[in-house]
C-alpha cells in the first residue's frame, strides 16, 4: 500500500501567520510521531499518539505548538504565531506497533517562515 | 534521555570501497532503527536491527545490545550511496533519538 503522505511539501509564511500541517500515515497504523529537523541535524521528537489519543507531547518546542488525531488516523500539526525559529521541516512517521516499532516516515514539510 | 553518538561524522571514499558506521547509545534501547536520508530530505529505512545481524544486498548491520552499539557495513560503495546516514534508538513505545549523521560522499 500506499506510504505515509504529507502535505503541503513546502510552505512559505510570514512571521505571525498560523500554518497548519497534515499527516497521513499508513493505513492501519496505530502509532503517529512527529518530528522537526532542522539544517544539518538528525530529527527531533515533537509528539505521539496512539490511536487518537495524544500519550507524549514533551517535545513540542513551545505551546505554540498544537497536534490533534481526532478520528486516530489523519494527524494535523499546527504553529500558532510563527516563528523564525520555526524554519525546519517537519516529519511524520507511523508505526504499526502490535508486532513492531518500526517507524516509516512521510517526505516532510520544509516550513520556512520569513 | 538516551544520547546517541554516530562516528565518524564524514566520510569520502572511492567507488568500490568498503565502509563501516558506528553507533552508540548511552543506554539500552529496545528499538533500533538506520536509515538514508536521500538528498530530497527522504528517511529510507536500511534496517529495523534492536539486536543480531541483519543483511540487505550490500549492506548489513550489526547491533550488540548488551554493549549498547550498532553497526552498518557498507561493501563495494557506489555514487548512489552517498548521502546522510542515521541511526536512532528508543525505548517504550517507540519514540526514537537520532544520532547527528553521518554525511558519505562516494566518488566514482
């Protein structure tokens, strides 16, 4: 089947403006992680859920930050007030978890905020 | 948290060169991940490896959890190796911390 898909693939906000980025991981996936990397370093862990529900969000940077799963598949991760610091992109990843922890991950969202 | 150390950081070889990555963790994980970033920024997944030895085409990866470290062997390199290497680790559920990478650069 299908991998994980993100979209959009790039996106260009001006300081200030809320972006809103989405995730959509391999069907049947129970596990959804979201990671920021930025220029010339590994990724970095923002959240989990399992299912809908939210158990690790210990790596969202500031509460400008906001991830929701609602329905335990799509997940959508929103930056309110963006940042500068912001700039890096974002990667989903999901993981079948019952049998194993393999994570696949989705191509990313390069945000740059200007 | 666990650390996660890789080594060396770059590396540039000939084409037909064999290679060795290393990784360490500063403690025992029970998920162990090395992936290839591809110059389009895509994490390719080379092995899901949290203990024994593992084998794909040319690459084949070690991990000795006892003493915390991993290793990926890459025999006969070619251009289309080059690249950021990672390896990541965790624990519980699954969340992982990557280490810094490693950059290759495979000359023909």
């Amino acid at each position: 089947g299908a991998g994980v898909s993100q979209s959009p693939r790039y996106k260009v906000a001006k300081r200030g403006q809320d972006v809103a980025l989405r995730c959509d991981p391999i069907s049947g996936h129970v596990s959804l992680f979201w990671y920021q990397q930025a220029l010339g370093q590994g990724p970095e862990f923002l959240t989990y859920f399992q299912n809908e529900a939210q158990l690790d969000k210990s790596g969202l940077p500031s509460d400008r930050f906001f991830a929701e799963r609602p329905e335990g598949s799509v997940s959508t991760l929103k930056i309110q007030r963006t940042q500068q610091e912001d700039s890096a992109v974002y990667l989903c990843a999901s993981s079948i978890r019952r049998v194993s922890y393999e994570q696949y991950f989705g191509p990313g969202t390069r945000l740059t905020v200007t | 948290g666990i650390q996660v150390e890789q080594s060396p950081p770059d590396l540039i070889l000939q084409e037909g060169a064999n290679s060795t990555l290393r990784c360490n963790f500063s403690d025992s994980v029970n998920n162990l991940q090395w992936f290839h970033q591809n110059p389009w920024g895509q994490l390719i997944n080379l092995f899901y490896i949290p203990s024994g030895t593992k084998q794909n085409g040319r690459l084949s990866a070690t991990t000795v959890a006892t003493e915390r470290y991993s290793l990926l062997y890459i025999s006969s390199s070619q251009t289309t190796d080059s690249g950021v290497y990672f390896c990541a680790g965790g624990t519980s559920y699954g969340k992982l911390t990557f280490g810094q990478g490693t950059i290759l650069t495979v000359h023909p």
